[in-house]
C-alpha cells in the first residue's frame, strides 16, 4: 500500500511538471 502511495505522489509530480512544460512550448511555438 505504501509503495503505490509512493508511486502515485511520483507519478503526479512528473504530470504537474511535463505537461506544463509542454504547453509552454507550444505557447513559445
């Protein structure tokens, strides 16, 4: 149970960083 509770935290904190990263780069584009 922790484990997936360790992997959901990693797993949104990478979707919060790269999809950002991507509309800016669209938005630069």
């Amino acid at each position: 149970m922790y484990v997936w509770f360790t992997v959901g935290i990693e797993f949104g904190y990478i979707i919060l960083v790269i999809i950002p990263n991507k509309v800016g780069l669209k938005s630069k584009l």
